[in-house]
C-alpha cells in the first residue's frame, strides 16, 4: 500500500488508550445497554473508550476534522455525545499517519467524546475521479491533488485505527441505486467477503467496536442474506447502508421493515446517512439506535432551518421585518438572542455568522428532537409522540406578520 507524503511506520506513533496493555483480562469492545423498548423503539446506551452515547442518537458530521462552523464545545453543547468522521477525506488531508502522530482525531480536533469513522466507500464513490474496484478493494484519484490511493479493506481498517476511532466501520460497497437484482446481489457479496475480512483486520480493543453494513438495495431476500452473513461474521453493531440514496423514503422504510428483524437484537443498529427530522422519527420507530447526516449543517448554510413547525427557509423576504426569534421555545443562541429580521439579513449576506447560527440552530433542534424521542420510548408513548410531531412538524411555519 502507498502511503502518500508519509512514509513512517505509523504504528509506532500511535499512542492512545487502546494501545495499553491488557494485563491479560478479556477485551470488551463497545457495550451496548438496552434500556426499554416501545413497540420496535429502543431506548439504550453504548459505552466506549471516550464515554457514553444515549439512543436513539443523532451523530453530526465532521467532514473534515470539524463539524462546519462549529466550535467542538459548541456541538457539545446541543447536546450531541458523539459526531462522526470521514475516512475518505481525512486519509487525503491532512493524511492518518499525520493525525495519528498528532494524538490522535480525538486530540487533533479537541472532541474528547466518541467518535465514529465511515470506511471511506462511500465517497470514493461519490466525490473521486477514476475509481477501479476489484476484489482486492478499490483504486481511486483524490478529486484534491489527482494523486492514486488504493482503499482495501485492511487499510481503511488501519486509518480508521490511526485515527482512534472508536466505531469503525467495515469497507463496503454501496450499491448505487437503482440496481437490478442481480447487481445489488454481486455487490453486496462482495461487501459480505469485504466485512469478514475487515472482521481479521479489526484490532480488538477496550472500548473500541467494529460494525458491519447490511447491503441489498431494496430486495428483502438480499437484505435478509446479508443480515445473516454480517451476524455469522459478528460485529459489535450493525449498521443498515444503501438507503437514502434516491429510493424515497416509502422504499426506505419497507427495506428497514425487513432488515432490522433480522439482526440480533442485542447489538445497536445504525442507519447511515440519514436524514430528515420525519425519517428519523419514522426509522426509530423501526427499531433504529443510530443515526449521521450532513443536513442540519449543510441545510443551515443554505438558509433552511429545521424548526419543530417544519423547514423554514431564512432567506424568504417573508422574514425580513420579522422581530420574532426564529422558534420562541428553542433555546438555541441563535433564536435566543436574535430575531429572524437579523438572520435573514445574514443569510442574504451570506454572512459567516448567518451560517454558523443556522448550523446551531439546526443541530441543536435534531438533538432536541432525540431527547424528545428517548424520553416517549422510556415513557412507553412513542405512538403518541409520533401522532403529535406529524401534527406540529407538518403543521408548517408560524404566520407572517402583516
Ligand atoms: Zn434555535
């Protein structure tokens, strides 16, 4: 494998708590603690290396080292205990061996908390230029400098160690959508054979877990088999990839229908890549623990806002003499101190402060959204909850001023 830029033997840079001796005791990966459930909603909590993580969880994205626009205390603040971190881009820049040697992402970044790390597939489907994939794993250019990496599954393996993750994620492929049958088959056995052996390739930790990824578009037969093979293998949580990338959310929540019965019910499940504030609402529902999406963020630099009334869009000339806060029962800094009027004005300016409050805001309305879900499932009223969100969430945005 080519390490570009960096041709020192990594390893013996990496210090972090996972590295300490053992003593001999047995390695407990992650624990996951099922508190109650409601119907198919589970309430629990999954401890790691970096501290505890309440679920259902809502995970927000750090591309790139940094959650966009915020500070770490500040998305700790929204009340989110662990965010998540892309393989694909960290590998180019600034590169894992550098991080690593650095401390580590969680010190690199100053998030002490819990971190996950996708695998680095998805995107080098999406975002690379002349990608190759083999059995062997996938040959790709960095749509920053051109240059060729190789991506295998024992090396996003490795990053993802670099960079202390404590949830990685196996190397897969996403099946793209939309596939025929015997597609979505070949694709996702080789993500089957891609897992077993990120499986061998995985270092056993305290507090460190490995996930699998059920494949199979949107053919139940296929789901079911892949849930299958990914339990054989065994993995400390198993995440559900390959949705929300064009099938609509009815697809969605059929394919989900059929695949969470299928895996064990000890283990938490994570949803990847989604979504909007009814997905979530409508996936936990469907026995969902985890989630990550790039909305609330990037929904918040383009103007939209995610309010308990539905999207508002900031940048709408409805608002421009509005002196109401954007929500009077959010108690986010952007809607405490600061009138719509103002954020309007920001976002027409495309004023770095517009983005960074909307991004707040948003962050911190998914989180509320989670707590709110947690504490019906622990309630036992995850119906009602559902019903009453559907109502205020669909009931769409207050009045304008006249
Ligand atoms: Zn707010």
């Amino acid at each position: 494998m080519r390490l570009h830029g960096l041709n020192w033997d990594a390893k013996k840079f990496i210090q972090t708590a996972s590295d300490k001796a053992n003593n001999g005791e047995p390695v407990h990966g992650i624990k996951f603690d099922l508190k109650s459930t409601d119907g198919m909603a589970r309430r629990g909590a999954i401890t790691t290396a970096h501290g505890v993580i309440q679920t259902p969880a809502f995970m927000p994205v750090g591309t790139a080292a940094t959650v966009k626009t915020m500070r770490p205390e500040s998305v700790a603040e929204t009340g989110a205990e662990i965010i998540l971190g892309n393989t694909y881009h960290l590998m180019l820049r600034p590169g894992a061996e550098r991080i690593a040697s650095l401390g580590g992402l969680h010190k690199f970044m100053n998030w002490p908390g819990p971190i996950l790390t996708d695998s680095g597939g998805f995107q080098v489907m999406s975002l690379s230029e002349l990608r190759k994939i083999t059995e062997d794993g996938v040959r790709f250019r960095s749509h920053i400098d051109g240059s060729y990496h190789d991506l295998t599954p024992e090396r996003s393996i490795e990053i993802q160690h670099l960079l202390d993750s404590n949830i990685t994620m196996v190397l897969d492929e996403c099946t793209p959508y939309p596939a025929t049958e015997q597609q979505a088959t070949d694709s996702m056995r080789l993500s089957m054979r891609w897992a077993a052996r990120s499986k061998a390739a995985f270092q056993k930790r305290d507090g460190y877990g490995l996930f699998g990824i059920v494949q199979g578009g949107v053919y139940p037969s296929l789901r079911a088999e892949s849930a299958k093979a990914l339990s054989d293998i065994g993995f400390d949580g198993y995440a559900v990839g390959g949705l929300a990338v064009g099938e609509g959310r009815e697809a969605m929540f059929a394919t989900l229908d059929v695949t969470t019965p299928e895996l064990p019910g000890d283990r938490p499940r994570y949803l990847m890549g989604v979504g909007k504030p009814e997905d979530l609402v409508g996936a936990v529902a469907r026995g969902v623990d985890m989630f990550d999406c790039v909305l609330p963020t990037r929904s918040g630099r383009t103007g939209q806002a995610f309010t308990r009334r539905g999207q508002v869009n900031i940048r709408n000339a409805r608002h421009k003499d509005d002196p109401r806060p954007l929500d009077e029962e959010c108690t986010c800094p952007a809607c405490t101190s600061y009138s719509r009027a103002y954020l309007h004005h920001l976002a027409s300016s495309k004023e770095v402060l517009g983005l960074m409050l909307l991004s707040w805001h948003n962050l911190h309305y998914y989180q509320q959204l989670m707590s709110g879900i947690r504490a019906a499932i622990e309630a036992g009223t995850y119906a009602d909850f559902m019903a009453a969100f559907e109502v205020e969430y669909g009931g769409g945005d207050i009045a304008p001023l006249d």
